[in-house]
C-alpha cells in the first residue's frame, strides 16, 4: 500500500551532537544505514522513515543523558520497543535520535505479596511471565504482538483478556520518567490507590512518547486462577454472538477471554490452518475461576448462547487442548492476510458502546462489501471493540484510496456511536486527523497546552498524536 | 483543635462581577453571611474560610457562565458538592465564588447494556444508587459520606468496596469539563476504553477543583451479585488479621469488601451501639457472587482464618443481617468520637503496599501509645489503606501539636514503605506540604506546569493540592 507519511521538517544531525553521543556510548550509538532503516518503520503500511541514529541506553541515567544532550541541541528523539506499532509511531518525520529500550529488559522487583512487579520499559511482556512463572500470578495485558512494557504504556495497550482484567491504564501503578528536559521522576508510589496530586501516571500512559520517555513501568499482577476452560461456539449471525457476550456481562460471568471472528475470518483460519470450523460468526471463549465456578460459568454461557440460536460448544481444559483450540484465533492476523497472497493491510481499531458493536460491525461489513474490498472482522467484544483487516494489493492506488475511505467511515460511525477511533491502537501518525472529530476543539486545545507545558521545544516524538 | 488556613492574599469581591452574577442568577446567587458561612467549611477541622459568595447552577451552561464571567475578573472559584472534604479543599482561602453544584443532580441517561450512567455532577452516590434500583445494576464507590459524583470525581474518591470493584478513578469513563476560561469539553467517548490522546479523564479525576470544573460523570456500573453474605471475625492481633486477607487475595478471592478494626474501635463501638463484640482487632467481610461462589469463598476464608487464629465466623446472608452485621462498621467514625465526648479529629489516610500494612498499623500504633493519644485505627485492608483518628480536645494546643506530629510521621513512614500520604481523601490543604516528599522536586515540577497551562490565571480553586 505504501502509505507516505506526512512530510515533516528536518534538520541534519549536528555534529556537536553525534559526537557527543559517540563518545558516551561507544558502540552503543550507530549511524549505520542499516541499523537506521531497521528503526524507520513499524508494522503499519508507512514507508519507511528513518532516524538519524540509534542510541541503546542500558538504564534510566543513560536515557537522561541522551534526552539532555538531544534537549541541548533541540533535536528530536523518539523512544522504540520491538516496533510493533500499527499507527506510525515510530517513524522519524522529523529525523532525529531513535532510543532503542530493547536492552533495557531487567526485571527490577517482583513483590509477589502486593501482586506487583517492576522492570525496565525494555522488557515484553511474555518476557515479564516467565520471570514470574513460579510466583503463581501473571501479568494479564496481551496485544497480538509481544510487546514491550514501555511500548505498551506508550498506547494504552490490550488484549483479549482485558474483559476480564482491563487494559494497560488498569494495569500500570507507577512509571519512571525522563522528562523532555532530561529529569527523572517516578509518577507514583507503590500503593494500590493514591489521591496525591495530579495522576502523571495515567497522563504518560498513552501519550505515545510526546511527553516523556517511559525507563521502568510497575505493574499489577493477578493470581493464576486454578481452573481454565475454553471454549468455541458458533452463531447465525454475528449480532447473535454479540448479544451472547453482552448477556453473559450482563449476569456478571466474569468472562477471562471473549473473542468474535466472522465468517470470513473462519474461511482464512480454515485454508490456512487445515482446519474446519463451520464458516459462520464463532465465539473464542476463556473462562477462570475454582473449577466449580467455571463449571458454572460454562453452563451458563451453554444456556445463554442456545436461547441465542448458537452451536454446540467445544471444551477444552487441558493446556496443551486449550491451546490447539485457540491457536486459529490467534493466527487470525496472518491466517487473514493470506486470503490475498502478496497483500498488505490496513486494520481499524473502532471501540465502541457494546450495545452499539453488533450495529457497527454490521454497517461496517455492509460498507466493505459496496467498496468491493476484502476485509475479514474479530473483535474484542466484550471491550466493544472490533479490528477490521482491509486487505490491499500495495501497488493499487484505489484499492488504497477505497481502504482509507472505509476506514474514514467507520472512525465516523464509530464517533456517532459515541465511541472511539482507537481502542488499542493508538493514534500515532495515522489517527491526528480525526482526534478533533473526536473530542472537539476546546480538549485537543488543552492537550496541545499539556504538550507545550511539558515539552516546549518539541523534541519528544515530534508529529505524534496531536494533529 | 480549631486548625487556622494558611493566610491566602484576599481581593474585594469586584461589584461588576457581584452585580453581573446577581442578574444571571437571580435568587439563584447569594452574598449572604449565612450562606457564605455554611459554603467555607468542610469535614476538616480547620476554621471556617467563607467564599465571598455562593451562586446555584443548574447545569453545565450555568457552570460556564459563572467561570467566564469569574475569567473576566480573574476572581477565584471554588466548586462544592455536599461539603464532605476531610481535608479543607471547600475553604476559600484566597476569598471567591463558590459553585454549590447540589442543585446539578439529575440523571442524564442510563444505559442498562452498557453498565454506564450519565449524571450532573452534584448527583449523590446513593441519589445515582436509587435512580438505578430496577436496572439490577449499582454504582460500587463508597466513601463514608454520601458525597456527590464530581466531588468523588474531585478527590478520587474510594472505600469500602473498592477492594473488589475499584476506586473513582476505575470507575469514571468520561467528564464533562468547564476549562478555567470557561469552555466545555468532554474529556472522553463512552467506549469503554480508548487510546485517542492524552488521557483527560484521569488528568481532571484527582485535580481537587484546581484544573476544571466537573459537571457531568459517566461512570461504569456493576452487575448486583446473585448472592451476598456478609461475616465478621476477630483475631488476636492486627497483623494475623492483615495476613487474612493478604493470603484470600492471593488465592483469588473476589472479597467484595474487607474491612479491618482494631481493639479500641470495637471498644469504641460496644459503647455506642450496646454490642457484645469481642474487643480484638476484626475483620468485616463481604462476599457476592452466586450461591455456589459465595458458599466456596466463605469456606476458603474461613479456612485461612482458622489457621491464622482467628475465632469463628458470624455469618449474616439476608439484606436485614447483614445491615445489622455491618452497621457497626459503618457507625464507626461517630462511634469513636465518642471515646472522648466533645473531641474532635484529625483523620489521617495513609496507604501502602498491603505486604507492609500491618508494620505500618503496628508501628503507628506504637507512636500513638508513646505520644499520649487516643486514635482507634480501622481501614480498608485490600488496598493497604487505613484512618487513625486522632481524638483531640479542641481547646489543647499541646494535643492538637502532638497529633499533627503524628500524622506527620505517619505520612513519612508510608512514604518509606513506597506508599502515600493519601489513599482517597486527596491533598487539599492539609497535605500539600507532603508532595514533595512523595513526589519530589521534578514531578511536583511537572504538575505545576500542569497548573500553569491549564489556570494560568489561578483562579480554580487556589492554594489547594501545590504546594
């Protein structure tokens, strides 16, 4: 699709700057084209943008040093993790230095009584689990890609689980921060809740980098509940499969996992991965608890999808079963991308109200379908949000501008919906556009002050977020 | 103990903005002495600081009205909802208007699927409980005072069920938001996440009234449980009693509350209530869930609580019971005042990592003996949140100077724990001088800057929460 960023002004690197940079990190700062191409580019359909360097802090005082000298000469920085941003975060629109955290990946403290741990922004999150694999407990938040900490502060990230145990906001109980004028600071103690001041925690939490560079991220854990069971069920429509979520909330099944993929997604799963699932609107279900609490959560779930017109359920409660259960819904993204081999893809991120979700994918589909594209839908219903995976052959300039258009409208829809135009994502390069339609003139105007109040020079990850 | 505000800089109420308000508001505005009076205190004990007047919204228009034309003349404004503070955030110390928001108490939508209700800030938490009775929903956060939505809002307020289903912050979805120059925002979409800019929402929840007026709350509601029983159990001492309900959690169990009492409150409480309860620190608990889930979570607690010595369970299921079960929790604060008729009390609100409650409740315990006082404890054990209440002779200077330097040290101890001088009744005035040792320079700094961007004129609610 080969999606040009928007052109930004750039200032070559000053020598002063390089040199100053090579001298405090030694082989730990390159220029080399290689090791800059690799960090100009994301996994969003942008080409490539390369930064001037990359420079990889092993702790918060080497990151501080880069930000006072970068701040020193007014030049851009932007963090980076494992790049598996979807929206452009990461590119270098301005050029600039690109902070590498991938070695910053320690664990610092694992306090298994208080259900939190602290590690380096650096550190992914599967990462994290195993460091913490004899504790009994897990760290719950899990987007597609094995993200870092620091990356998945930087959008709000989330998962399949956050149903059951919320997003990264929900997740996050202090950050260190390098400010834009390379400070430190710690934006909150390790209590459990806090009424001290202004939450900094949660206005760094999703701020993608343009306000301070995250260095170490504390995290809530939770138990490992004793049973898991999982479960497949398919449905007529996929409004049935959305209402079977909602009732299931609705009578206060704590439902772990709750994912819809429609009957296109099925297909890409089934010619991808030999399997042969009925290609209808299928329910990816996950359930914890003692095991009787998951045995009765089941049954009520059986009952609520039988009145609702849905299939027979699949069990599994063993690992190694409820893996090979779930791992079609977890190679939906590339299962999908074969239904076009050679293409790439546009993914939307809509979130709405969940007694809107059934109306918007159902609108959405009906849209895909007069722009004659191919777009497979699954979503995270119980969150009200949905991905909607626009498939595109890359040297088609109107199959990408038919794309945009799609996801143009359904960002709308999804407003009118009152909903959101991100519900994990993040806005990135690719979302500034609509963030006016979205929350008004009045609150991106005080976000900009927000900006301005915390780095006047606008050095960190300049042409992020704001439009 | 009569504690005097610090001395703010005063300015004559200008008569162009009384005369401007008089007419918008009509009946509707006051400036009388009885009024102003009521409108300059709060819960704390410090002296009485009247507003120079006191003007009665109705809804967010009002609001905007009030803060353009207070704009104009750069004159302060003070929100209040019940006047419930404990920690003198009503008090206009640099004289101003007060918006009394309690006539702002309307229900705007509720929307059962979605478990989310809309209301006028000035709405109370048991005014939104009772205008959802028939939708088999409740709105959980629960301070001792039937506080408003915005003031909850205002302080990040939390209690006693906050262990199960989360503080204010956790259960706010959107603000509607009148800026210091008199605009109105809505700070997010009613998605139940999102990752579109920076995170309002939670930049306002917390501000205390010192970055924007809150008029209108939607908050997330939860299913009521099938199922609740309520039980009461003492131990021998608090630290077996914190362990209790440290290791319930860690084996998962949703406690819907867990409350814990020490030695001298349940005195305190046999003598107000005539009950019989054994004088040992206690546990109040509560589960919810269905039948089956509760029966189990009240065997595994009970099972927990025997092996830490804990007596036997007092068990209440139906609504009546478990009213009668808790209501010497819930009578606890005016119970303890009346250890010593005619004292007042400085309530202080520390919380920490709960694997450091019990030092924390021994160690203050210990400082309050050595220092003559009387102060039962009792607190919120799932989130290592506790109050002491230091009981004062009003007229004892010496007293009121002990207390305070008990607080103080008690504020420094859980700061050395990792935790915080406030777990949910916000800083105020009272504990702005803690900032920074929670904080430190550099973030402190960045609320500041915060401030600068978002009042620069500081007229919201001055000399509270900076320090």
């Amino acid at each position: 699709m080969d999606m040009v960023p928007p052109p930004g002004a750039r200032r070559a690197l000053p020598p002063e700057l390089r040199d100053a940079l090579a001298q405090a990190f030694g082989e730990r700062f390159s220029t080399a084209e290689a090791v800059r191409q690799q960090h100009g580019s994301d996994e969003s359909a942008y080409v490539p943008c390369p930064p001037d360097a990359v420079v990889y802090p092993l702790d918060t005082a080497d990151v501080a040093r880069v930000v006072r000298l970068c701040a020193a000469h007014r030049f851009p920085l932007i963090p980076y993790g494992v790049g598996s941003s979807l929206e452009g975060h990461l590119l270098a629109v301005h050029g600039g230095i690109c902070i590498d955290l991938s070695r910053m990946d320690r664990v610092l403290a694992i306090q298994p009584e208080d259900q939190t741990a602290t590690a380096q922004a650096g550190l992914t999150r599967e990462g994290l689990n195993r460091a913490i694999a004899d504790t009994g407990l897990m760290f719950t938040v899990d987007p597609g890609a094995d993200a870092t900490l620091g990356g998945m502060v930087a959008t709000g990230a989330s998962g399949t689980n956050t149903v059951r145990y919320g997003t990264m906001r929900d997740n996050v109980l202090s950050l260190t921060v390098v400010t834009a004028d390379g400070e430190v600071i710690r934006t909150a103690r390790r209590a459990r809740k806090s009424s001290a001041g202004y939450n900094l925690t949660q206005l760094f939490c999703g701020s993608e980098g343009t306000l301070g560079i995250v260095t170490e991220v504390t995290v809530k854990l939770h138990p490992r509940p004793e049973s898991i069971a999982a479960a497949v069920v398919n449905f007529a429509d996929v409004r049935s499969a959305v209402e079977c979520v909602i009732q299931a909330i609705q009578l206060g099944v704590p439902l772990a996992r709750a994912e819809m993929l429609d009957a296109l997604t099925i297909r890409a799963i089934n010619a991808h991965s030999h399997t042969s699932l009925p290609e209808a609107p299928t329910l990816f279900l996950e359930f914890g608890g003692s095991n009787a609490q998951v045995r009765e959560q089941g049954e009520l779930l059986q009952s609520v999808a039988q009145e609702l017109g849905g299939g027979a359920f699949q069990w599994a409660t063993r690992p190694e079963e409820r893996t090979r259960l779930w791992t079609p819904r977890h190679r939906a993204y590339f299962a999908c991308l074969q239904l076009r081999p050679g293409s790439r893809c546009l993914t939307t991120d809509a979130c709405v109200p969940i007694s809107r979700l059934a109306d918007c994918i159902d609108e959405t589909v009906r849209d895909v379908q007069a722009s004659g594209l191919v777009a497979p839908v699954f979503g995270h219903v119980g969150d009200g949000n949905f991905h909607c995976l626009l498939l595109l052959d890359p040297r088609d300039a109107d199959e990408n501008a038919r794309a945009e258009a799609v996801s143009q409208r359904l960002v709308r829809r999804a407003i009118a919906f009152d909903g959101t135009c991100t519900g994990e994502h993040g806005v990135g390069l690719h979302k500034r556009g609509y963030l006016l339609e979205e929350h008004g003139e009045a609150a991106v105007g005080l976000m900009r002050r927000i900006k301005q109040a915390l780095d006047p020079h606008g050095i960190l990850n300049p042409g992020k977020v704001l439009p």
